[in-house]
C-alpha cells in the first residue's frame, strides 16, 4: 500500500529529478514536469491527487496558485513598462487582447465550448511567461532586440494575463450566479472587482507601510508578507466569492510599486517558495488530465494549436510592431516564439476544478487543452525555433561581450575603460552601494544575487562572451562559475583569485572549479584592490607597426600588466597563466598602471609620431 508519506517523498523526489533534467538540457522545466504527472498518473496509474488529497486538494490549489500570482505580480513595476519599448509595451496589452480573441474565437468554432469558457481558455493561453522564455533564448541566441522583446514580454504579461483570465472566470462565475440574466451577472462580476481591488489595495498598502515604518523586523518580513498574502486571498474571498486571486495580483502590484519598500528580500524567498509549489503542483495537476476526452478530440485541438502558432501570435506581433524599429525577419522569429507556461498551467488547473464543482461539464477540458497547447507550443518551437532563426539571419553575432560578476571599485574601474572601448558589458551585484555607483558611471547593471531564480530567468546574456568573476569571496567565485558554465565556454570563464586561507589543502577549493587566472601571473583580488585604493588605473592602449608588444612590455617595466587585449576583429583576449597571447599591431591592450607609473610621463603622452592611442 503506497502511504501518503511515501507518496509526499515521491513526488518530491520526481519533482528534483524533472528540475535537473530542465537544467541540464537547458528546456524549460514545466515541461519535464507536466511529462512526469500525465506518465504517474493517466498513463501508470499510480498517482490519483483526487483520492490522495480529497477535500484537500481545491483548498490546496487555491493557496498554491495565489502564491504563484502575487510573485508574478511582483515583478511588475511600472516604470519598467516605460524602459520596454514600445513593442514590449503593445504585446502585453494590445497584443494580448488580439491573442485572447483570435483564440477563443477558435476555440468556439473548433473545439465545440461554450462562449464563456471559451473566452476562459483564450485568456488562459496568453501567457507565455520567462521559465519558458529564457531557456529557450539562451539556446537560441537570437539578436539583441529579439531577445529583449521576448524576455520582457515573459515578465510583464504574467501578471497581466493572468488578471485577465481572472477576470473572464469572474464574469462566468457571475453569469452563473445571476438568477435575472445579465444585468445580475453584471452587478456580482461588479462586485466581485471591487472587492478584490479594494481587499488588494488595502493588503499591499498595509505591508508597504508596515515595512517603511519598520514595525516588523526585517527577518520576519517574509513571514509576513506570506500571511498577509493568505489572509487577504480568504478575506476577499469571504467578501465576494472568488475575488481572492483578483485581491492578491493586486496587492502584489501595488507593492512592487510602492515607494521607499525593498522588497528584494520577500521576491527571493517567494521565488524558492514558488519552485517549490510549482514542482509538486504541476506533477499532481497533470497527474488529474482526463487524456482520453483530450485525445477523443482529435484533429480540431491539432487545428487549434496550429491557429495559435501561425494565426494568432503572428497577428498580435504584427499589431504590436506596426511603427517600430523591428525588420520583417525579426518580427517573423518573435511571431514564432510564444511558449505558454507556469500561470496557464496553474490557473487553468485551479479554474477547471472551481467551474466542475459549479456544474460545467467541459470544464476539465478547458485544462487538458490548455496543458496540450503548453507541451505543444514548448515542444515545437523549442525544435524548431533555432533553424528558423538561422533562416532568417538573426541569430547572435559573435558573442564579444563581458559579463563582469561583481560591482566593487575593482570591477568598476575595469567596467569604465572596457566601456570606453565599446566592448558590450553587464555587471552583477548584490550591493545596492556598488551598484548605484556603477550606474552613475553609465554601467549598464543588474542588482541581484546571480544564482537567484528570479534574476538567472531575467539575465539577459545576449552578447555576452566572456566570464569575469571579480568578489573577493573565493567560494562564491567558485560556485559562481560552476553555475555559467552552462552559459559560457569552459576556456571563456576567468577569475580574479582570493588568497587561500590556512595551509591545509583539504579545506581548499580545488583550482579546477575557479575558472582560469586573470592575468599573466594570476593577479588576486588583495593585491588588486590595494592597488586601486593606492591610485592605481587600469588604461588602454593601441599598438602599431612602430610599436610593437615587445617594445611596450621593455617600456612597461614592473609598473603596468597586462590583463585583456582587444583585436582588430573586436575580439576579446584575455592574459592568463593558462593562455599565451601575442598582441599585434592594430591591437588594443588593457593594462592596469600602478600610482607610480601614473605619475611619470609616458610614451602615450609624449605625442610622438609613432605614439599609440591610449584611453583610460
């Protein structure tokens, strides 16, 4: 007999299992996921979430899928929809109005539901979402346009299909509701709008000021945005039946933008809350699809799925990118990726239950399909989307960019002549000092712990080549680069080691996992960051046929070293123990120049005739 506790274990254990399967094939984890609960349950048989959970499971799902809400919604901020375009802007609002129309209007004619759950189903698959986006970018490596518009359509269009297809529920649990037709279903679905707005407001300004005015301390802030969260999904719900998932996408979005809050602290911890419940979840939803009224469908839900992929996400780009800087092919790839993910999932699943206990009998297909349209569109355009982007010559140029792994006066300095030069750069940082003075010298920055979810599924790499690990934590760099591995090539990660602490070897990090040495002599962090503090600059200078390496290097003495060399190609080399690099003419060197030779008159100053060019 297979005990609830074994059954919690199993799943758990399935659930680990499909995470690193996504990891390692870099393929969004949803779909491993969905795969396990339709293999445990419809096909095996050994997983029935209905007599496992019992009473428990509507509950369950409920609190599950307004978690997974309020952490969507708080990325949404909305001074980020004014940094996204034009075309990111009219995606996620006039783009998915034509989406939810072409595809309930489908749905309708092919599939046979009824006008309310077909329009269900249609705000159901507008999301797409980034845990399926940015895999399937990082293997794609599309432009840099491209895959900017598809990162932050993934981010904003969660919260905003997701009140959408709320809302749409709301207004069938109001019509169902209505006993005089459609002014009654008009005044509950009102009703249901209001409440949920007021009960979101009020959630999101109590935490919001709670926090500003310190009345809870920062190490239960988790804890209680948590239960605020809870308490404000039953309270709505007690106020106006189902309004809960309506109140707590509100609250989520008024604290994302509420002023003089840091809510960096709740987002993390809601983004491993929010694995968490997906990873189980999912498996115990796709274990509850009925496959044989989804596969008694037959060509009609294939029709569908082709109108979605060739109608009406084709249609919604081209609205949305009338007037842009976009060229045809780059419309064409963005109209070809539209993955649907976490949201749709959830939501569908938590909808399908609600609307079965309200009597609507096609109400369980309403999630089939849904699950259908996301393992279709995943599937499909996973295999097919970097042959069409090769066709249509957009894939990445060379990828000559840095990623620069920390924001300390070290990494600064580096950043500044690196930007000089053009070469494409993204620096990461946890410190909120180090990089609001990065920003100021016009780094482009990502605030945020790099091995965190939240920022590893927004982090754009477009571009970006080369690995610089620069934290004076030897671990962090360590794990660090063991993590981009995925990302950059093996001889592409370098590192700016730490001195080692004690003389005991079996409590040191193998030099295996750090990546490569930065510098000839492997320079570290310590000496590094003295040099700076002591007025050391890290300059750049070009070479010529009148001067060469060597003669630069007879020049340099003990005072300058050479760290990364720039080709006439714009190419990116880097000086390293592990790497012999031989400049030429029409090369750039970046070289740091300790205090003492800043202050004597250089060759680069002399203004001779054969002088090469220098920036620093």
């Amino acid at each position: 007999m297979i005990t609830p506790a074994l059954t919690f274990s199993g799943v758990a254990l399935v659930s680990l299992v499909c995470q690193l399967s996504a990891w390692r094939l870099r393929l969004p984890a949803i779909l491993f996921l969905l795969l396990a609960g339709i293999l445990l349950g419809p096909v095996v048989g050994v997983l029935s979430p209905d007599e496992f959970l019992g009473d428990l499971l509507f509950p369950l799902v409920s609190l599950c899928v307004a978690l997974i809400l309020f952490e969507g919604s708080l990325t949404l901020k909305f001074d980020q929809l004014k940094e996204t375009g034009s075309v990111v802007r009219r995606l996620v609002t006039v783009g998915a109005l034509v989406t939810w129309g072409v595809i309930s209007v489908a749905c309708y004619w092919l599939i046979g539901l009824e006008p309310g759950l077909s329009a269900l189903f249609g705000a159901l698959v507008v999301v797409t979402g980034p845990t399926v986006i940015v895999p399937m970018l990082r293997t794609l490596r599309a432009t840099q346009r491209i895959s900017r518009v598809l990162r932050w359509e993934g981010i904003l269009i969660d919260p905003i299909g997701a009140l959408l297809a709320v809302l749409v529920y709301e207004w069938i649990a109001a019509q169902s509701a209505g006993d005089s037709g459609f002014i009654a279903g008009l005044l509950i679905f009102a009703k249901v709008v209001c409440y949920g707005t007021i009960a979101g407001v009020a959630g999101g300004a109590l935490m919001a000021t709670a926090m500003r005015r310190h009345w809870i301390p920062e190490y239960l802030e988790v804890l209680a945005s948590l239960t605020v969260v809870l308490v404000t999904f039953t309270l709505a719900n007690e106020l106006a039946h189902e309004s809960g998932l309506l109140a707590v996408t509100v609250m989520g979005i008024w604290l994302a933008n509420a002023r003089g809050v840091d809510i960096e602290e709740i987002l993390v911890f809601k983004e491993h809350l929010s694995v968490l419940l997906i990873s189980g979840l999912f498996i115990l939803l796709a274990a509850r699809l009925d496959l044989g009224a989804l596969l008694a469908l037959g060509w009609p839900a294939l029709a569908l799925l082709l109108v979605i992929q060739f109608v009406a996400r084709p249609l919604a780009v081209w609205i949305s990118s009338l007037g842009s800087e976009l060229n045809w092919r780059e419309r064409a790839l963005i109209a070809w990726i539209g993955p649907r993910g976490i949201v749709a999932a959830a939501v569908s699943a938590l909808f399908a239950l609600r609307l079965e206990q309200a009597g609507y009998e096609n109400a369980a297909l309403v999630s089939a399909l849904t699950f259908a349209v996301i393992i279709g569109t995943v599937v499909f355009q996973s295999a097919t989307a970097r042959t069409v982007a090769r066709l249509l010559r957009v894939t990445e140029p060379e990828r000559r960019g840095v990623l620069i792994i920390g924001a300390n006066a070290v990494a600064r300095a580096l950043g500044e002549v690196l930007q000089k030069l053009d070469v494409p750069l993204l620096m990461v940082d946890t410190h909120w000092e180090s990089i609001s003075q990065a920003r100021m010298k016009g780094l482009r920055t990502v605030r945020g712990n790099p091995l965190s979810a939240q920022v590893d599924s927004s982090l754009d790499l477009t571009g970006l080549g080369t690995l610089l690990t620069i934290t004076p934590e030897r671990e962090r760099n360590a794990l660090l680069n063991q993590h981009f591995q995925r990302d950059f090539v093996a001889h592409r990660i370098f590192t700016v080691r730490n001195e080692r602490s004690g003389a005991n070897e079996r409590l040191q990090i193998s030099a295996k996992h750090e990546g490569a040495p930065l510098g000839p002599d492997g320079m570290t962090f310590s000496k590094l960051s003295s040099l700076i503090s002591q007025g050391a600059r890290f300059k750049a200078t070009t070479l010529t046929e009148g001067f060469s390496y060597a003669q630069w290097r007879e020049e340099a003495g003990k005072g300058r070293t050479p760290l990364l060399a720039l080709t006439p190609e714009r190419r990116l080399r880097v000086f390293s123990p592990e790497q012999t690099i031989e400049p030429e003419a029409d090369w750039t060197l970046i070289y740091l120049e300790t205090a003492t030779e800043n202050g004597k008159a250089s060759r680069e100053s002399e203004g001779a005739e054969n002088s090469p060019q220098t920036a620093q």
